[in-house]
C-alpha cells in the first residue's frame, strides 16, 4: 500500500473514531419513526407530592410544567394548585434536583390573585414553560393567564380567556434559568385572529421550537362554553423571532396527529434525527407522543404506557401532564409526568372546584430506538 493510500485510509478511520466518540454514527443517525421510543424503567413511586415540602402549602397538587436538565441540575418549573377553588388560586413553582430522586422548591415564580368572579385576567396561572434563545442569550418563559368563575351544567368558566404571557429571565445566560423573570407581553390571545376551532377556553398552552431559522409553537384551546367538551386541540403558530409577532398557521391547524384530545405538547429536537413531541392524550395510563422529520409536518401520534401495572404509582388513576424530554445521554431520556394519586371525582372538581384526590409527579426512563 503506498503512502498515499495508507494517508486516506488513515483519515477515514480517524473520522470514523471522531463519529463514535461524539455519538454520530450512521446507525445513530437514522431518521425517528412512531416505533422509536420505548420505556426501559418504570419508576413505581412518585418524586415529588404534596408532603415533599409542607411549607409550601400546596393543597391539591401539581399539573403541567416543564423539567430541563443543565449539566448535573434538574430544574422544573410547574403549576402548583395551592388552595381552593382548585385551579384557579395557582403558584408557578421553581425547583430543583441533582438525582431526579430529592426536590427542593427554590422560589415561586408567580402567584394568581384566585378571583373567582371573572373580572380579573391573571385569576390563574398555568402551564410555565421555559425555553432557551441562543440569540438573546436568555431564558425565555411563558405562562397561561386566565379569567376564572364558577361552571353551571351548560359552560366551563373556571379557566377561561386564556392569554399566554411572555417573560424573559433577567440574568443572562444558562443559569438565568432561576430567574428572577420580567412579563414583556402578551403574544397569544382569545379574538379576531382566533381560529375556528378555538373556544371559550382561550389559549390554553403555549410551546415554541426552533426549525432551522424559523420558531414554531403548538397553541391549545377547546370549545368550554358547551358542556360536555367533546374535543380539546392544538394549532400551530410561527414567527421569525420568539419575541413574535406570532402568526396561527391557518394551514395546520388544529393538528391532525391527534384530533380528539391533546393538551400541553412540549417538543424537543433531537439532533440529526428529527423532532419528538410529547403530550396529554385520550387512554388510560398513557401519555402521547409523535415524531417530525423536519419540525413542521407531523406523523400521527402514539400513546406511550407509564404506568403498566398495580405496582406503579399512577396506574388506573388519571394520567396528566408530561413534562417535557430530558436528555440523559446517549439514546436515554427521562419524561417526567403528573397524574393523580387516586381517582378523581370529575363531576366534584368541575361543580365544585375542589377535589379529595392530589396530583404528583413522577417519571419514567425512555429509550430511542
């Protein structure tokens, strides 16, 4: 073999070695589809619950949320529901953790007044979700604000008009992830530009992602002025920069990867492969998720089982939210999720707004394919 040929033989085993060390093989490289997220560990006992910090006071539990891992530190950011009615008097809670196991509550982040009466426009808050700009360098968080009132047996008003509030940290960089977060604006709300489909409910989640240059955002509404609900959907929305304006895609929307009921999707980009999405969905024991190969059209949803049997903590109870991929590694990631800890009485937290049973949070390990 001449010098020549030994070179070239020498650089493509030193980009193979290269490729292997930084995870980014062919094999690993190979485009997601709906068969590619599995769960390799049930976690039977939830992590956090209403006794993990009695000081905080938080009557009915938690719902919704976002868990992002920076270096060796969880961080989640999640509704708390604090008091009665329930889910109307709401804390956004921070906490923070260095094995997924042990929780600390660091701070609150924002308080609703609980206005019972339908006047005020931030009487609840859910839903904060954080998400990192590397162009402003700074962690950027947005939060349902709604009008709240007692239901009758014809309209849901207990989380109405939803508004999503923009709010930027104000210490740059990573570990601005704390805060302490400023409201810029209002960039998503019930009116002339609503589509179709939306309803009394208003905007009832806010997620943006970055697709090549360009931000997208799943927004979610249901149509509660008329009691039964039969459908709760999710539109799509674009904009050049994640300040906005935000524009509905008209086009996209509601989503078909899941027509008949999804709630807060949160996405994460898996890089080379595609997108993954993950949400509340229809079917017991389960949450959702889908796929995209390029951030904007999305392959039909998949129920994904965390719960499988009696020995796991949420089994048969009522699955919530999940709370967002978080990258362990490799091909691992953790979903963490809110359920009930029992089963629910529907008819007594909607008639009533006050509920016996409490949510929780817990987690499962997942692996891509």
């Amino acid at each position: 073999m001449n010098q020549s040929n030994l070179k070239n033989r020498g650089i493509i085993i030193l980009f193979f070695l290269l490729n292997l060390a930084n995870g980014q093989t062919n094999k690993e490289l190979k485009p997601l589809s709906s068969s590619s997220l599995v769960v390799r560990n049930y976690h039977t006992e939830p992590v956090i619950t209403i006794s993990t910090d009695t000081s905080a006071n938080i009557k009915y539990g938690f719902e919704g949320g976002r868990v992002i891992k920076i270096n060796n530190t969880y961080h989640l950011f999640t509704s708390e529901m604090i008091d009665s009615p329930i889910w109307v008097k709401m804390k956004l809670g921070y906490w923070t953790s260095t094995d997924k196991m042990n929780w600390k509550r660091v701070s609150t982040i924002r308080e609703s007044s609980g206005d019972f009466t339908g006047a005020d426009e931030r009487a609840a808050y859910w839903s904060p979700l954080p998400v990192w700009d590397a162009e402003s360098n700074r962690w950027h968080l947005f939060y349902v604000a709604y009008k709240s009132a007692p239901s009758d047996s014809n309209t849901f008003r207990v989380n109405m008009q939803g508004r999503i509030v923009h709010a930027i940290s104000a210490t740059a960089g990573m570990n601005g992830i704390a805060g302490p977060y400023k409201d810029k604006s209002i960039i998503m709300k019930p009116g002339k530009e609503s589509g179709t489909w939306e309803g009394l409910q208003g905007v009832n989640s806010f997620f943006p992602w970055l697709a090549g240059s360009t931000w997208y955002a799943f927004h979610g509404s249901c149509n509660s002025e008329k009691l039964p609900v039969t459908k709760w959907q999710v539109g799509m929305a674009s904009s050049n920069s994640l300040d906005g304006p935000w524009k509905r895609m008209y086009s996209k929307s509601p989503v078909a990867f899941e027509p008949g009921f999804i709630e807060n999707p949160i996405v994460y980009e898996v890089k080379g492969r595609g997108w993954l999405c993950v949400y509340d969905c229809e079917g017991e024991n389960v949450i959702g998720w889908a796929y995209s190969k390029n951030g904007i059209d999305w392959q039909k949803g998949t129920p994904l089982v965390v719960a499988p049997d009696a020995a796991t903590w949420s089994r048969d109870t009522d699955i919530r939210t999940p709370l967002g991929l978080v990258h362990e590694g490799g091909n691992t990631f953790t979903i963490f999720y809110t359920a009930f800890q029992s089963k629910p009485d529907w008819n007594k937290i909607l008639q009533e707004a006050h509920s016996d049973a409490t949510c929780a949070i817990g987690f499962v390990t997942v692996e891509l394919n």
